[in-house]
C-alpha cells in the first residue's frame, strides 16, 4: 500500500468505528476501490489499526475508562465479590467481551475469508440497514434504563458476535443489543465505545500473532512498521471527531438516517457488481 492508501483506509476506519455502518466493511469497498490487493498484511492492517481508534475512547472517556466502584460492598458480601463490587465497570466488560473472544477464536479462518467478499458486505449492510429503520421502535425510545448488570453485558457481548460478519457493524450489534436490554440509547452507544477497547486490542493482538507466524512474518512487520504507524496515528485522530458526532447525533435523532445510508451504499455496491463492475477505480 502507498501513504495515500494507507491514509484514506486509516480515515474510513476511524469515520466508521464507531458509527452503524461497519468499518471493516468499508475498509473493504474502499480497499477495493482503490485497487489494493488482499494481501495477508492488508487483511490485518484492517484490524490493527483499529487499535488506533479504539485509544480515542479511551482518551475522551479517560475518567470513567479507569474508574473503581467506591460505594460500600453489599453487607456480608465475601472477598472475591467485594473485589467484584471494587472493578465492576472492568468485570462487567470482561463478560461482555468473553463471546467474542471465544467465537473469534473459534471461527477466526471462515471470518477472514468472508473478508475476501465485497458481495457479503453489500448484503449485509442493506439488511442491517433495513432493521435500523425500525429498531427505535422495535426497542422502544421511552426506555430510561442506563444501570448495566452481568446479565445484560453478557448479553450485549452475544449480541457483538454477530458483528464478525463483515458488513454487520460491531457498533451496531452491541447498541442494539444494549437497547434490547432496555438501555437508553446514550448509554448503549457509551458502553459499545467501551467495549471496543478489549475487543478489538485482542483482535489486534492475534492478528499481529498470525502475521508474526506467517513467513517471513518479521520482514512484512519491519517493512510496513510505517504503514502501521500512519495509519493507527490516522484512525485515533479521526475517531476523536467521530465519537462526538455519533452521540450527539443518535442521542437526538435515532438510527433511521444510518439506516438509511447502509441500504444506499450496499444497493449502489450490488447494482455495480450485477452490471459487471468490479469497484476498481486506480
């Protein structure tokens, strides 16, 4: 990849982070669009440098990030659920994040080759798109619950799993599925954002324990260690200025104009690829 390559890439991803729409499926369209070849290394430059965009959460949520839980424990509570009570917003984001983990492990070669296919991003977007338009009725906006307990981050962290079909979005997986149990949509988008965090830093972790075992694994990590740089420095910068928009957008206005955007952008990808095109512009 050229500097402009990896500088557009590292943009779309910290645009779409954190927004509905899915940012390895627009890393995808836009990879292919600029007529970059799905190399190994391309395949994980589009998961480590979100790595870049999940740091820009933790610097703009710094204060609640490394927070501990100072009310008193519940009376008789033993030690290892005092302890539980002290690191609550840590416990909670570990259960969440244990489904991903697991599954990510387990069907980590069917993911990446569904990376390969800008036909399942289509789709998966339009669908998506489709169920945006109706999930703020389908979860009801009157819902004033923002108290997130075990039970309920386990369940945003199944609903996340859905995500690693290219296309689905993890930030739309996991606000939906903080909607499901009754979160306000503030405060699903906000724990979403956290669980970027751990999610994707192991993400970025085992792809550059795959690279690292590939042949000659070391060479492409030295070679591309600028490629890397740019585009994490890229991602984190862009990410900051996303996060803003998103909540103060979906805090007032809903998921409808995402919806919206998702069927557009994967009717437009179908339309070209049925008419033969193949979405190279370079």
């Amino acid at each position: 990849m050229s500097t402009l390559e990896t500088i557009i890439i590292a943009i779309v991803e910290g645009l779409t982070e954190f927004l509905p729409v899915s940012s390895t499926g627009h890393m995808i369209i836009t990879q292919n669009l600029l007529g970059v070849e799905s190399t190994e290394f391309v395949k994980a430059f589009t998961f480590i440098i979100q790595f870049g965009a999940i740091l820009s959460v933790v610097v703009l949520y710094w204060k609640r990030f490394f927070q501990l839980n100072h009310t008193p424990a519940p009376e008789g509570a033993s030690s290892l659920k005092r302890f539980l009570h002290k690191y609550d917003f840590y416990w909670k984001l570990f259960v969440a994040f244990i489904p991903a983990a697991v599954l990510g492990l387990l069907f980590s070669d069917m993911i990446d080759a569904m990376l390969e296919s800008v036909t399942v991003v289509a789709i998966t977007l339009i669908l998506g798109g489709i169920f945006m338009l109706f999930c703020d009725k389908i979860f009801n906006k009157g819902s004033e619950k923002t108290e997130l307990t075990e039970k309920r981050a386990f369940w945003i962290g199944l609903f996340q799993c859905i995500s690693m079909i290219p296309g689905v979005s993890r930030s739309m997986a996991t606000i939906v599925g903080g909607m499901s149990q009754k979160l306000t949509r503030k405060a699903a988008a906000e724990f979403s954002f956290f669980l970027a965090v751990p999610t994707m830093f192991a993400a970025t972790c085992f792809k550059m324990l795959k690279l690292f075992l590939e042949p000659d694994g070391i060479e492409i990590i030295k070679e591309n260690l600028g490629t890397l740089l740019i585009g994490n420095v890229v991602a984190f910068i862009v990410a900051m200025l996303a996060i803003k928009f998103f909540i103060s957008f979906v805090t007032k206005y809903g998921f409808k104009a995402f919806g919206w955007y998702r069927i557009i952008v994967g009717g437009i990808i179908l339309a070209m690829l049925a008419t033969g095109h193949n979405l190279t512009i370079a």
